[in-house]
C-alpha cells in the first residue's frame, strides 16, 4: 500500500530515485510506474548523466528499483539515511541509485571477443554464445567486458 502524501507540505519526500545512464526509455517507465502505483512526485531535478526524482513512498521506490533492475538490468543500489524522529521512531530517507547499461535483452554483445546473445537481464547478464549456443552468466562487476558489436549497432 503507498503512503499518502495528503496533508504533508508539496516538498515532502521519502526517496529519492537516481536514474544515472539511462536511455529515456527506463525514465518513461520509471514515471508511469509511479503514476501507476499512485506515488506522489514532489521534485525531479536534471543532473550530470541522469535525473533524480524525489518521491513520496520509500517501500514504492525500493520497489521500483527491483522492477527497473529486472526490465532494463544494470545495476541498483538502496542506501538509507536517518532523517529524524517521530513519536520516538526513527524515520529514514532512501536513496535508490539505478545504472542502467547500453544493451538490453536480445541485443547482440561482444563478451571476451565472442559473439552472444543477451538473454536475461537482472542481478547478472545471461548470455549465449552465438554460434555453439554455451551460456555464460556475468555479474555486475565484469559488467564492463560486455560490448555492443559494431556492425549490429548500426543497423
């Protein structure tokens, strides 16, 4: 259930959602989520490679990282900060930092100069090789050695 943010000041917020390297795409669904799920967005602010979004419901938001790092893949992570008290509960602000990557499901990869296929997407890539069909599972870290190929990039 989201919290409502009805009688709470318009600059009121709970999370702040960090979209960092993203196509517009991840940004659109991340806002239609929201709207969706019925959270209140109280700022969104233009910053270096991303946007942040401030909004109203930190459960919703850790929430929507999950969906994010599911659909597009990449990488999130959930930080807290104790923001204050209230009738001797601690009240904490998240911060939900999404990285997104250059290729997505299905898109054809270079990995160690192989050709494969991106099959899923999420806490690690999967991939197929091309050719003999071996998957190959990557984590976040050696995300890096993942490439888009050229020539399927400019089709």
């Amino acid at each position: 259930m989201v919290r409502s943010a009805e009688g709470k000041r318009p600059e009121y917020f709970e999370a702040i959602l960090q979209l960092r390297n993203v196509a517009d795409e991840v940004y659109q669904f991340a806002k239609q989520d929201l709207k969706k799920g019925g959270v209140y967005i109280s700022k969104e602010m233009d910053v270096v490679n991303g946007k942040d979004i401030y909004i109203s419901d930190n459960n919703y938001g850790k929430a929507l990282g999950k969906r994010l790092l599911k659909e597009f893949g990449g990488e999130c992570v959930v930080t807290a900060s104790l923001y204050g008290q209230h009738d001797g509960k601690e009240i904490y602000r998240l911060t939900i930092l999404f990285r997104g990557v250059d290729f997505k499901k299905g898109d054809i990869v270079e990995y160690k100069a192989e050709p494969y296929v991106v099959k899923v997407m999420g806490k690690e890539v999967m991939l197929q090789h091309a050719k003999n069909g071996q998957k190959v599972h990557v984590k976040l870290k050696d995300i890096g050695l993942i490439k888009i190929r050229k020539a399927e990039a400019e089709d």
